[in-house]
C-alpha cells in the first residue's frame, strides 16, 4: 500500500473510541507503517517482566512527564526501537484497546520513512520485523485459535508470520488497523 492510499484511508485526526480511564494501567504504542511495505512490530525480549518473548508494537506506559499518549509513543518507540519522533508522521489513533493483563492501550498510527533502520534496545528488543501489507490485507489472514488460559476457555486470533506468534493484543489492534485500510466498519 502506497503512501497516497494510506493517507487517504487514515486520514489526519483519524476517529478513534477513547475509553474512560479505569484501574488498568495507561499504555500507549506507535502503529509505524513503512509505505509501499507493511506494519512493524518487536519481538520483545524473554527476559521482560510482562508480556515476555511476545510480538508487540513499540510503546510502553504513559508516564506522569508525558504530555500525551502520542508523547508517550513516540518516546517508548525511540528507547526501544531508536526511531527517531523526527521520522515518524503521526496520523491519528485507534480504538483504545483494553488488555486481560489490565493494560489500557492507545495505539498511535504513524507513517514512517522508506527503509527504516532500527536498533532493538539490547533486554527489551530481540527483533525489529515487518508485517507486509499483503498479509495485513488479506480477509483470511487471522485465524480465529481457542486456548485455556488461567482455567478458562478463550478464543483470540492469531496472524501469520514465517517466524513468530502474533497473537493477543497486537493481533486485536491489528485485525482493527487492517479493518480501517480495508473500509470495513
């Protein structure tokens, strides 16, 4: 998807579900889509407090210092990933996103330059990888996976990748981004 079709598909402000603040605990994450090329995301480090080993955007917590949730994207994109707020083209939000863990998650949808070069932080970053449009795009791409979880049966939907599990949240935010590029309600 070319630079023009996704500045026409997400449109600057775009429209977003803002969530009331609850108990969970504020997140925010940078949704960077490379034109002509695909949605990048991080294999996060095995040896992370929460949500180790697992496929996520770059961001993390909204600190009390940050003056908004784009704020606190971009700086959590920087230390993890060090793309730098000068190369990144903020579009607009998403659909906040509640997680089961108790996060309270605002994905940002940026546009980033052609050809990024990313530097995983060594203990938080294991890889910088891509999502091709191709994939995203595709109506059949996620399957729908039902597992046991803390005794409960759950459905969730999982994305392919060559190398890794794109499952939970990051799955859910992307099933929602590749709804928007692709019109659906």
């Amino acid at each position: 998807m070319l630079e023009s079709e996704l500045r026409r598909r997400l449109p600057p402000g775009l429209a977003h579900n803002r969530l009331p603040p609850a108990d969970h605990r504020p997140a925010a994450v940078l949704v960077p889509l490379e034109p002509g090329h695909g949605v990048w995301l991080t294999k996060r480090s095995a040896n992370l407090p929460s949500h180790a080993g697992q496929v996520a955007f770059p961001g993390g917590k909204i600190e009390r210092f940050d003056a908004s949730a784009e704020a606190a994207a971009l700086r959590e994109t920087e230390e993890e990933i060090a793309l730098p707020p000068s190369q990144v083209e903020i579009l607009g939000r998403m659909d906040d996103f509640i997680t089961g863990t108790g996060f309270h998650i605002v994905p940002v949808v940026a546009l980033i330059p052609r050809h990024p070069i990313f530097a995983g932080r060594p203990g938080e970053v294991q890889d910088v990888f891509c999502l091709p449009f191709e994939i995203l795009l595709d109506p059949a791409a996620p399957r729908r996976r039902r597992a046991t979880w803390l005794g409960v049966e759950r459905d969730f939907w999982v994305w392919p990748h060559e190398k890794y599990v794109i499952w939970g949240a990051t799955a859910e935010i992307l099933l929602n981004l590749a709804r928007l590029l692709r019109g659906e309600p």
